[in-house]
C-alpha cells in the first residue's frame, strides 16, 4: 500500500502527558498538512509543510502542539502536557505540488 | 458564524431516490471547491471537484454558485453504497493547495 499511512492508529493516555504522531505522506508529496477533527464535525486544518518549510499554523495549534517534517518527508505532530479537548482523529494528508490532497486513516486520541 | 455551512441531516432516503445536498461558505475570496465523501470511521477521499460552470462524474453532479456563496451535491439513483458522510470543502487557493477548509459535513444514509 502506497498511500499515506500515519502511526499508531490509537493512542490512549492520561491528562499531562505527551504524545508524538507520525505521518508519511505518499512518496515524492512535497506538501503535507495535519488536521484534528472530532466527532460530527469535519476535519480542521493545523498545519501545513512544504518540503521542510511550515508554511501555515492555525491558531488552533496553541503554544502545547508542536510539528515538524526534518527531512521534507515525514512528519511528526506533538502534544504536550495533554487536555481532554485534545481527544480527537488526528489527520494527516499530502499532495503532489496544486493537486488533491489524499489522507491517511489518521491517529485517534483519547485523552483520559 | 461558520466558514462552510452543511445541513448536518441525516439524509434518509431509499435505493434509487435522487438526493441534494447543499452548502454555503462565508468567504468570497474561496478559490476551489470539492465534495469530499467520509465513511464513518475512515479518512475523508476526495469525491469531485466542483467548477462554476457545474460538473458532472456518473450519478454525481455539483454546482457552484459564486455570487451566492452556494455549492450544491446531488446524487441520482441512490445506491446502499452511497451512505456516507458528505463534506463541503473550499479552498481559498487555486487548485488543492494550502489548507482545505471543510463543513461539518451531510450524512446520507441509503435504505434499502
């Protein structure tokens, strides 16, 4: 399978702690965005790479998250000191320079 | 108030019904615009584009009205296969760049 696979599938933890997800897009995608979507709503945007570049933030992405793509290949999203409100499906997407952008099957995180 | 707009439904219609789903998005200056289809529990897949001049993919047609800020889905000859979440999505980018901004999305569930 080719597409873009993201790791782990599930993360349960407890209120404080860290987690760190990991995206990798589909091979040769130069741009690869994160989103959060929780339950009966659509996805919501966090952050975008080109490359290596983080080319756009949302100011959802307060001051706990963290992302970065080292290499412009894969990419990591942390969380620090975790909230309840950061249970959600974590989603990460790539795409080929101005075209569709495909998901993974994204990261739920359940924030005990 | 919202960016995009969806009537969240549900949609509850039988085999073979045509169904229209309708969205309204709040920035003029939106660029590009996409249906994008969820199954529950998956990632978000990319269903059609949408352009002003309308188009159309089998029993998929979507519109786009710019001067009202509308973007319609309709879908003849329902399948049971057609149930699925449906999300508006604009782009304030040309093409599928930058970040995706998405409704909270139309669920449509097809009876047999």
């Amino acid at each position: 399978d080719t597409g873009v696979s993201q790791d782990p599938r599930h993360k349960i933890t407890k209120r404080g702690q860290n987690v760190t997800f990991r995206c990798d897009p589909i091979s040769e995608h130069n741009r690869l965005y994160w989103y959060r979507q929780t339950l009966g709503q659509g996805p919501e945007f966090l952050t975008y790479f080109q490359n290596e570049a983080q080319l756009e933030k949302s100011r959802l992405l307060s001051d706990r998250f963290s992302a970065e793509r080292p290499k412009g290949s894969f990419s990591t999203l942390e969380i620090q000191r975790t909230e309840q409100g950061d249970s959600a499906m974590y989603l990460c997407a790539s795409s080929p320079r101005d075209r569709a952008q495909y998901f993974g099957p994204g990261t739920r995180l359940t924030v005990l | 108030r919202k960016e995009v707009e969806q009537d969240p439904g549900p949609f509850n219609v039988p085999e073979g019904a045509t169904v229209a789903f309708n969205c309204t998005y709040s920035n003029s200056a939106s660029q590009s615009f996409f249906w994008y289809r969820q199954d529950c529990r998956k990632e978000p897949k990319l269903l059609m584009s949408v352009y002003s001049s309308g188009n159309e993919d089998g029993r998929f047609t979507a519109q786009l009205n710019r001067a009202s800020q509308y973007i319609s889905l309709l879908i003849r000859d329902s399948k049971l296969s057609d149930s699925a979440t449906y999300l508006c999505v604009v782009n304030l980018h040309s093409g599928n760049t930058g970040k995706l901004i998405f409704g909270q999305g139309t669920t449509l569930q097809v009876k047999p």
